[in-house]
C-alpha cells in the first residue's frame, strides 16, 4: 500500500472508532488479531477465545478478525503494519521485538530460566511487569504475557554435545542474543520468517531450529527433521500488544471490556500451554518420524558453558538488574 492510501486507511479506522463512541455509527469496531502460528496451539486458541468472550460480552459492538497462520503479516513485519492501523492485535514472540526495546532481549538468554514456572514468576513479578511498558515510546502498548513454552533443538544429525552442532545451519527469529547463542557454539545462525521455516528444512537449505514442541508439531517440523535434543535450553513466549493510538481511541466503556477478555483469554491461553507441549511431545514421539533425544547431566553442562557466556555480552543492553531478576526467578 501507498503511503497516502495507508493514511487514509488509517484515519478511516480511526473515524470509525470516534464516530462509534459518539454513537453517530452501528458499525461494529473492528480488532484485527494476526498471528503466525497455527490454531491448534496455545496462542492460537487463546485468539479464539478472545473472540469469543468480547464477542459475546459486546454483541454488534466489537467484531474480532483472527488471522492465523501468517495470512495477514509475517511477524517480522506485524508490528509496522500495527503502527500504521493495518492490524489492532498480535501476539508477537518475545524474540521479535529487538528493533523495539533492547530490555525483552532477556527472554531469549540462553538457559536463563529452568522451567516454565521461573518464566511465569519473572513475568508476574515486579521487573517483568515494568518491561510490558518498555515499549510505549515506540507507540506500543504491552497487554500481558503469553506462553508457549521451552525450546527444544531439532536437526538433520543428532545433537548431544555442542560440537555436534559445529558449522551446522539454524534458522533463527530477528534477534541479536539468538544468533550469538548459535555462535557461541560455532553453528550458522539464519534470521528468516516462522513462514518459511518447513520449506527451508524440508530442502535442507539450513539443517536446524530452535523451537516449542507445540511449534515444532502443529509445523510439521518433525516430519523434515531426524532428531529433536529436548535441550530447554531457551523460552519461547509472547507479547500480546497493541498500538497506543488504537488503545487510546477506544470507547471509555469499551476498552475495559475488552481488556478483562483479553486477561481471561491469556490466563486460558497460559492453562493450557504446558499440557499442549506434553501432548505435542508425544505425538512427535509416537510418529516415529523424528527421534528425541534427552540429554545427560554432563551433556547438558557442556551446553550451558558454551552458551553461558552470550549472557554478559548483552548485560549493557538489557541491564544486569534485569537478568539477576529473571535468574533469581529460578528459586
Ligand atoms: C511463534 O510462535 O509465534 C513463532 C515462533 C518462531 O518464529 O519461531
């Protein structure tokens, strides 16, 4: 689209906004939730259910557009469409917002947090809640935190050690801290979109990547893939965000309702995560297609050594106080 189109498109949702809350229009407003991922997954079925709650909550008032699957907006480019009007609601992973706010880097330390529940205290706790602001000066408004899960790395050749992965190539999202992680180890870190992940391993065009078993299931990445090493070695969670502009032009007697839904939706969203990486695991088992690999105590300690050190390259960024909140989360 054409700047001046993009304007005028704008300025018309934004008029609709206003003339629905000066009840001159029956025009529902519109949220437009775009998201990458398939709906059988935690964020997919958390979209769903937002839909459903504020659709019920206010009938002809809001109408929610879910659009899985990149079929709107890769996530790499999300967030500008957002800024521009083009999209109200996405659910980024936290991997994604570099350009944005350095301090979200921290979610993608390598073996930062031990398990779910670390992420989940960090996050409710009093510096995860400040870094959900972090990115109201670029015109964004954090809504709450969701999860997926743990990482898990798959491949074309069996992972056990880190040197297995030496000159090995891994698809990574847009983020600096990944693609040291991946040095770190002496492999070939390739920033590309969740959208051509499948096509990449299915050519071999790269020979790995990181993701939840939820992803890694619904993607159909066990299927082009030889081996998983349950490694946990990273989090994969999101960012439900949406523009400032938008939030703000929202009704007084609109926007809590669709607040409390989407805080009900992502607590749902959030329930039923740990039971869909269980079950994805499973089923990735039972295929056959990929074997997983557990790795031993002593395995696991060569891995966090290699990594470890990715954490003081990026201390000045992130803010030490940050990183010891998240490691403290751990206890
Ligand atoms: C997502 O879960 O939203 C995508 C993750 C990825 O890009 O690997």
């Amino acid at each position: 689209m054409r700047p001046l189109t993009k304007l005028i498109s704008k300025t018309a949702s934004l008029a609709a906004v206003a003339l629905f809350s000066l009840n001159l229009s029956a025009a529902p407003i519109e949220i437009k939730f775009s998201h990458v991922v398939a709906d059988n997954t935690p964020k997919g079925k958390m979209a769903k259910k937002f839909k459903t709650l504020v659709e019920e909550r206010l009938p002809g008032k809001v109408e929610v557009k879910v659009f899985p699957n990149s079929q709107l907006f890769g996530d790499n480019k999300v967030l500008e469409a957002m800024l521009l009007g083009d999209v109200q609601l996405a659910a980024p992973s936290l991997s994604k917002f570099q350009k944005y706010t350095k301090s979200l880097q921290v979610f993608d330390l390598p073996f930062l947090f031990e398990d779910m529940n670390a992420v989940e205290k960090f996050q409710n706790g009093p510096e995860g809640q400040k870094l959900l602001s972090s990115l109201e000066k670029k015109g964004l408004v954090g809504l709450g935190y969701l999860h997926n899960g743990m990482k898990q790395l798959s491949s074309s050749q069996p992972l056990k050690v880190p040197a297995d992965a030496k000159g090995l190539k891994f698809r990574i999202m847009t983020s600096d801290v990944l693609a040291a992680q991946f040095e770190a180890i002496k492999a070939n870190p390739v920033k590309k979109p969740f959208s051509e992940v499948f096509t990449l391993l299915q050519t071999r065009a790269i020979d790995g990547q990181e993701n939840s078993w939820s992803n890694i299931y619904s993607k159909k990445f066990f299927e082009v893939q030889d081996y998983i090493t349950e490694s946990n070695h990273g989090v994969l969670d999101y960012l439900v965000v949406t523009s400032k502009e938008f939030w703000m032009t929202l009704p007084d007697d609109i926007r809590p309702v669709v607040k409390q839904s989407l805080a009900e939706a992502i607590s749902y969203g959030n329930k039923i995560a740990g039971d869909k990486a269980l079950s994805d695991k499973q089923a990735i088992i039972d295929s056959g297609r990929s074997k997983v690999l557990s790795l031993t105590d002593a395995e696991r300690k060569q891995w966090v050594n290699a990594m470890k050190p990715v954490w003081k390259e990026f201390e000045g960024e992130i803010g030490k106080d940050i990183i010891k909140a998240a490691e403290q989360s751990n206890q």
